[in-house]
C-alpha cells in the first residue's frame, strides 16, 4: 500500500533560508532512494557566521536527520564538528557548487528501528577547519506513493492530525489553495478538491487551484480533500484543515485575576490571562479533555484591549480534573506556539530525557508529536507544601556570611533534597546565608544557570519544586537564610517573550518587543536579549518575579546578576547613571513592599559615587576583591593590599559592602597558591600545609572586617580546582567531599567555623569603628567596641618580620589561636612573626571550641618535638603521621624501607611551630615494615610502621 505525505516545497528545487539552493535526484527522495544532492552556495550567508562562499578547500558535511518528524534536535550526527576522519567530504562541481551522494538513508543515518521514520535530512556545510560555514539546511524526504506540493497555503507536516495544525482564517478573508500531484513515474490525469465532503474543484492533470472564502463557510473546522489520480487509475489523497477563528470578544479580565494562571476556589476551573498586545488571535491548546492539542474554538481566547501596547487575552477553561497535571501552551497568530510566561513547570523535549528519575519522579512525558517547542504546565489543586518554620527573622546584614552555591557543583547528585541532607554542615560552619546561583529553568542541564528561560519555575534538573521549598524550609529551621541569584539582565532566545515579538531576519527581539531591547546599549558586556528596563512591562514583569519567590518560596533575597546592565545609556556601564539608579531603587522599593528587610544585593561595579548612593538606599553590593587576596596569600607584594574590603576604606558610610576572596567568577585562592606560590627561605607556599595555612592567614584578615561576607563554596576546605578546570569557568568541576576528612583541611575548616563564629556570637565584630591596613607585609585590623576590642595581626610576606603592634588599650590581651596572653604597657611592643603566622588578640579570653567536635581546641604551643605513632597501623593503603614542633623550623620526614633505601620524602620545608599532620599513599609499596623519620634541626626520630596488603 503506497502512503501520502502532506509537504510544502518548492517543485522545482528546495531554497532554504533564502541562501544555500538545494537540488535533489530524484526531486521527491525517499528514506530508500538513491539521492544525489547538489548545494549551490553563491548567495550563502549565515547570520552570525563566517561564510563558506567562495572557499577554496575541502568542504566537509555536518549531517544527522530529523526523525517521526521530530524537529526538536537533530538526531544521529555523523561524527562531531570539525573532525575530518568522521564527518563526509562534498564533491567540488565548481565554484560554490557542492555535490554528495546518499546511497540508503536509512543505512547512511544507521537507522534500524521499523517505527523510526526519516523525515528529514539536515546539513551544515563547513570549512575543513571549521571556521566558515552555512546556515542550517533542511531537505524533506517523502514517502513513496502520490507527493502533494502546496504552493498555497503553507500547510504544516509535523503533527499526525491535521487539527493540531490546521490553516487560519477568519471572516471576510479567503485562502487561495494551489496543490500539485505528482510521482516520481507516473502522470496524473485528475485531481479534485472537496471542501467538508463536498465537492468544490477539479483539473484534469496534476495542478489545481481554488480560493476557499471564508464568508462562505462555518465558523470553525473546514476539511480540505485533495484526491488525485494516475494514468494506472491508482488513487492518492491528502487532506488538511482549514480553521476559521471565531469574532475575537473584547472582555475584561474578570475581577481578581491577573496576568498569569489563575486557581479560584473551584479546582475544576482555571483562568490563563495572557499579555501579548498587537496580536490578532490567541488559542490555547493543550490536554484538555478530547481536545488533545488539537486547534478547538472553545479554547480560542477573549481580549481585554485597552490601548495598542496593551491587551490581556484570557479564557476561563472548565471540567478539569483537580489535582492533574495539564501541558498546554499559547498559539498565537496560527503560527507561533510559546509556553506561558508565568508557568511554574515546564517540559521539554530535548533537557527532560537527561533527568534522573531519582532526582524528579513522576515526571509527566512530553506530547511528543502532537506540538512542538517547551509546553508550560497547570494544576489545581496541586499538593501544597507544609511549612515547618512559619516565622524567619533574617540575620542582620552587617552579619552576614553568604555561602555562595552551584547545585551542580556542590553534590555529585544534583538534588536539593542532598543539599538538604547537609545542612548541619552549613549550621556547623557557621554561616548564615546561601546563595544559590541560578536555579530558574535554564536552557540545557548542565550550566551555571545564567542563560535563562523561565522565572517562575525551579529547574528540573535540581529537583522539585517542594523539594526546594523543604532546602529553604531546613535552611530557615537552622538559622540560615536562603538568597537566590537571579539573572534578570538578559534571557535567551527560547524565552518565551522573547520569541513572542521576534526579528527572524536579524535573530534578535523586535522593535515592538514590550520587554526586550533589539539590541544591549552595553558596549562592552552583552548576554543573550536585553531586558529594557525602562519599559513598564518590564517593571511589572520583575515585580511580579520578585514578588512570586519572595511569597511561594519565601526566599529571603535576591543578588541580581549584571546589574550594572539594568539600563539604556550607552556605554559599559561603568559611569555613574542617574536612570539605572531610579530603576534600581524603584524595584528594591516594590520588593520592601512584599517582604521588609529581603535582601537585595547586586552585583554592580560601577562609579564608586553611584555605589555609594544605592548603598546608602539599602542594597547591598559585592565588592571584589580576589585578585588583591591571591595576591597576598601567594605572598607577592604587587597588588596585595586588600584594605577596600573595608566598606569605610572606600567611603561608604553604611556597611553594605558583601566583600569577597572568592565567587563563581574568581580563580581559586588556593589553586593559585599551589601553582603561582611564592617562595622564601625553606618556605614554599606550593606545598600543600604552607598553601592550605596561607589561606588560614588570609581568612583571619578577612572574615572578621565588620560587614557582610561571602565565601565560594568548598573554598573553607581549600578547593583546588581551577575556574578553567575541565574546559572553562561554567564547566562542571569534581566534587571534592572527601577533602572533608583530609586532617589538614580540615584545620582549614576548623579556622573558617571559628572565625565565622567570632562573627555571629560577639557585636564587636559588627562594629562601626575599625581599621584596617592592609598596605605592608604584616596586616592588622583593628576593632574598638563597648565589649572588647579586637586586634589581628598577619605576616603575608615569605621572611619572618618584625612588627611594632598598636593595641588599643594597655592590659591583658588573649590570643584565640593558642589560648596565650599578652600583657600589653605603655609601649607597643614589637612582635615577631613567622612567614604567614597570624595573631587574633581580644581584650576578653574566647574559648576556641571545634564546632564539628565540640571540643576545645586551643592551638597551644609545644614545648618539645613530637612524632606519634602513625594511624592506622597497619595500614592499607595510607596512613596518617601527626607531629609537633617547638619552635619554626627547617622539617623534613622520609620514609625508609627495612634495608634503609628512601622510598619517599612527606616533607621537606620550613614549617610553623605547632602541631601538624602528613599523609602517606603506600599505594605503590609492597607489604612490609617501614621507617618513618622526622628531622628538624638536631632533632631526629623515627618510628616504625607495617604496610599490610
């Protein structure tokens, strides 16, 4: 039995895009065909790329297929781009005229399965190297049997039924229909056309016309027929539908309703109120009962109009069933089907696949086959989640420590629920907000999240959304407070109302877009589309973002990404602007409005004047300053001054600076540290201990400057990756929770916890009068207050130096570190320090407690060398050797096999005095009695140990 296919090429040839011209033999290719291709590429030019016209080497074929109509993603790519040994190579004709053969798709494309249909070939031609190319090229394959050619009007081939995608119309217009039959080897000698089962036209060959006016038929579905028959009297049809819209009704949006989904008390109904002025017609279409995305004038929507930028069109849709998940999407205009701006769930057909069921269960399947593109999801009475802390107060801003996060960074899982199962971790350390970077659905899985696609649902890929809401929930229930980064600047092209008023020609947001500019005024920073910020649409939009994570999830802030781009002056942003500044205070004004106190941080870096203007409205500001603490920390005296981590150092007079040493964006401190270390004399910062305690030192200098602070995430246990690692900044990097048990990281985490609790728990660390200095090798800060007064002594340098101190106030002063005191007379009196030895003095004597032990933990100094016995021991593969130290010293400890052979040096460098700690992987040793040796000065000992395998 031969098949139909409903198509819309050209007879003659395919243009594609208006660019590459695309022939085949023969000119109707089936899956089975032999098929010769030619490309002529004279008029090629890709939008956005370098053209291919008139290359003169190699072109290669970047190929795959569409498949059952699929047209969401290619699938079976021969090979990857730009690996000439996989990928095939054209036959030159001539100058810009390209030719391959195709013997059997279905063998070409390795496509086995009988339910799998090749419905299209897909192409890219590119330059050996890859740097020049064409645009994307589609070529339809047919089925075998009578092949229908619509030149009028574009009838659609990717849906099953007709009436998923049928032709609109509407009273007083009228649809010119001209169709040709044809085959590959045979003539057609009638063809005839019938309109709802009557007969309307017929030709006595292959090609027919008809005008279908649209006066002349009901209000709704009109079939169109089209049989055709063949000199061998075999008889072939295709049949689409044209839909004729009812008269749009100019209501007003009931009251109580807004834009968005709207649930009443009745689960059996919803309302949807879409905004989408200078558009003709809306439908909604969807699994609505036996509409099952099919086209129906039920659901055509009414308008509220009020002036050309703005319309509502909204519909109340009735009979559902409560608590069912519905996907639906916006037809708009006949031709563009986009998700609702507002939905709180979206599916998608390509990122969905990847999402383990662990992670989100249940998760509904996409209608493949029955539309296209990301679909939105409704649900009445959906399962609310309980609350256990219904009462938050946030901690004081000045108090902050934010524990900056990456989901899928943080967790090898990728799951809020794992995260959650953590929080004695963050309670423990002792900070008191997280932020999360971006967890809006963004486009694909695996990213940090600011390309984003939605605003009003939680990414799938992290989880639920009551999965979320039980994180913030564990988080408030601990004291912590939950700050989302939200990417308001830009979004991308799949965004929803981007493509509602899209450029096609130029790939951008049109000129009548309500929310995005055409273009970023950013001369120098430009993401995806830009919002424009001064439009009221805009301003309605963000508040109504706001608003939503502020109430549903009752987040307590937002860091807003690129804030600097919140506005339409030309330039990079950086000068002082008088219109961003009103938007900016406009918007945190609103977000005062739902929730007082709610965070607002940005992430700015403008004119310090501008800064100062916004800071003293209330928000706050990050204030970089990693280049300055890696700088210190390798102890390299170019740039080391990181005294504008003081809010005061810079002229702020409120204390809404969020300084830190690292973020996202910032290579890690301690990656610098092992790789770009300076050195001394037997002092070098690349060896691990010395790296991990230059970040010790950096942290005492850090932490307890009065105002807020943020920490990248594993930064408190020494996270050594680069930023760049596994192919640049937002790559996925390892997860690294084994550094937990690591005894030298954990000292550390140890120094972070305790640092972080001398913040929360004493007011004169929030204290307005302090200095800092931060300018000469030994860097102290100073903190005056009514309850004691604080001093904190470094040596960044890689030489011992001694330091005339300036305490506050004569008298006993306690170090915390190793529960020491200092009487301090008359004269300030001078203090030796060891390159990279801290001192944190107060005027009142702080136990120093593990807050993962709760044990006390003074650092004390020893009176005499120390080597203990390794543990374990035995051992399998590794062991740990813990020794002391009287006094800073030149260490080295080796290892020595029965027969006194070195199998290995642990340590060889000059070292604090102190307790510390070495690891030793015997992994590549044979079972065995070993020596371990500790020499320092004329100390030296030495202790067995047994590797037993």
């Amino acid at each position: 039995m031969r098949l139909y296919l409903f198509i819309f090429a050209l007879l003659l040839y395919v243009n594609v895009s208006a660019q590459t011209v695309v022939t085949t033999s023969p000119l109707y290719p089936t899956e089975t065909d032999q098929i010769t291709i030619t490309f002529d590429i004279t008029n090629a030019n890709p939008s956005g790329k370098t053209s291919l016209k008139n290359y003169t080497g190699t072109v290669y074929a970047h190929t795959g297929i569409y498949i059952n109509n699929d047209n969401s993603s290619w699938a079976n790519v021969i090979g990857t781009w730009g690996n000439n040994t996989t990928q095939p190579s054209l036959t030159k004709l001539s100058t810009n005229h390209f030719q391959i053969v195709i013997n059997n798709a279905r063998t070409y494309y390795g496509v086995t399965s009988t339910s799998q249909k090749i419905t299209t070939l897909n192409f890219v031609l590119r330059s050996s190297d890859g740097t020049q190319q064409t645009e994307d090229i589609h070529i339809a394959l047919y089925s075998a049997g009578i092949a229908f050619v619509f030149t009028s009007p574009t009838v659609s081939v990717g849906f099953t039924d007709p009436m998923r995608s049928p032709v609109f119309t509407s009273a007083g217009s009228t649809v010119p229909i001209s169709v040709t039959a044809a085959e590959n080897s045979s003539t057609i000698k009638s063809t005839a056309l019938y309109v709802n089962g009557v007969q309307k036209a017929t030709a006595a060959s292959g090609s027919l016309s008809y005008s279908f006016v649209a006066n002349n038929y009901p209000t709704g579905k009109n079939t169109v027929k089209i049989v055709a028959v063949d000199v061998a009297n075999y008889k072939d049809s295709t049949q689409f539908v044209i839909m004729k819209n009812p008269t749009v009704k100019n209501l007003a949006l009931p009251a109580g309703n807004q834009i968005g989904i709207n649930y009443g008390t009745d689960p059996t109904k919803v309302t949807l109120a879409f905004f989408a002025p200078q558009k003709s017609y809306v439908y909604v279409i969807g699994d609505f009962g036996t509409t099952d995305w099919k086209v129906d004038t039920t659901l055509f929507m009414n308008c509220q109009s009020v002036s050309a930028d703005s319309a509502i069109w909204w519909i109340t849709i009735p009979n559902l069933t409560s608590g069912q998940e519905y996907s639906y999407q916006f037809l708009v205009d006949g031709n563009l089907r986009i998700y609702d701006p507002y939905t709180e769930k979206i599916l998608d057909p390509t990122d969905d696949q990847y999402i383990p069921a662990t992670v989100y269960p249940n998760l509904k399947a996409y209608p493949t086959g029955k539309t296209s593109g990301v679909v939105g999801i409704l649900q009445t009475n959906s399962t609310a989640y309980s609350w256990k802390t219904t009462t938050f107060t946030r901690p004081a801003k000045e108090k902050l420590v934010i524990y900056e996060l990456l989901v899928r960074d943080f967790v090898s899982t990728h799951w809020y629920k794992t995260i959650t199962d953590t929080i004695s971790y963050f309670k423990k350390l002792g900070v008191t907000a997280i932020e999360l970077m971006p967890v809006m659905e963004f486009e694909g899985n695996d990213s940090w999240g600011y390309n984003p696609r939605t605003y009003f649902a939680p990414d799938k890929y992290y989880g639920t959304k009551n999965d979320l809401k039980a994180f913030i929930d564990a988080c408030h229930q601990n004291g912590i407070a939950v700050i989302l980064d939200i990417v308001l600047n830009h979004a991308y092209n799949s965004n929803s109302m981007a493509q509602l008023y899209w450029d096609s020609v130029n790939n951008r947001p049109a000129a009548n877009n309500p929310w995005f500019n055409t273009a970023s005024p950013n001369t120098t920073y430009s993401w995806g589309n830009d919002f424009n910020h001064a439009s009221k649409h805009t301003k309605y939009f963000v508040d109504r973002v706001t608003s939503f994570w502020l109430t549903e999830y009752k987040v307590d802030g937002f860091r807003f990404d690129f804030s600097k781009g919140f506005t339409n002056t030309p330039g990079d942003g950086s000068a002082y602007d008088a219109s961003r500044i009103a938007i900016l205070e406009r918007m945190a004004t609103k977000i005062w409005g739902v929730s007082t106190g709610a965070y607002v941080i940005l992430e700015h870096f403008t004119a310090n004047s501008e800064e100062i203007e916004l800071a003293n409205y209330g928000m706050m500001l990050w204030g970089n300053l990693n280049y300055n603490y890696c700088q210190a920390s390798m102890g390299f005296n170019t740039g080391w001054n990181f005294g504008d981590i003081s809010y005061k150092n810079i002229s702020w007079s409120v204390p809404n600076l969020v300084g830190y040493m690292e973020s996202h964006d910032e290579e890690r401190v301690m990656y610098k540290n092992l790789n770009y270390g300076n050195a001394g004399t037997n002092y070098y910062i690349t060896n691990l201990q010395t790296a991990l305690s230059r970040v010790q030192l950096a942290a005492n200098l850090f932490i307890l400057v009065p105002g807020p602070k943020m920490i990248w995430q594993f930064g408190e246990l020494g996270y050594d990756y680069s930023i760049t690692y596994n192919g640049g900044n937002t790559a996925d990097k390892p997860v690294r929770w084994d550094y937990y048990t690591d005894p030298d990281r954990r000292k550390l985490l140890n120094t972070f916890a305790a640092l972080i609790k001398l913040k929360n728990n004493y007011p004169a660390f929030s204290s307005t009068d302090f200095t800092i200095d931060a300018y000469l090798a030994v860097k102290s800060l100073y903190i005056n207050h009514a309850t004691m007064n604080v001093a904190v002594f470094g040596n960044f340098d890689v030489s011992a130096q001694n330091y005339q101190t300036a305490f506050q106030s004569t008298g006993k002063w306690y170090e915390f570190f190793s529960g020491d005191s200092l009487t301090v007379s008359g004269t300030n009196p001078i203090i030796a320090l060891q390159p990279g030895e801290y001192r944190l003095y107060t005027t009142q004597r702080i136990k120093k407690v593990d807050s993962y032990t709760g044990v006390e933990n003074v650092e004390t100094i020893p009176t005499s060398y120390t080597l203990s016995q390794n543990y374990p021991n035995p051992f399998n593969p590794s062991t740990t050797i813990n020794f002391s130290l009287p006094k800073s010293d030149m260490v080295t400890i080796k290892v020595y096999n029965i027969l006194g052979q070195e199998v290995a040096t642990l340590v060889n460098t000059e070292m604090s005095a102190g307790s510390h700690s070495v690891k030793f992987d015997a992994g590549r040793l044979t079972s065995g009695i070993y020596i371990y040796q500790l020499r320092s000065g004329s100390f030296v000992m030495n202790k067995k140990m047994m590797l037993l395998k």
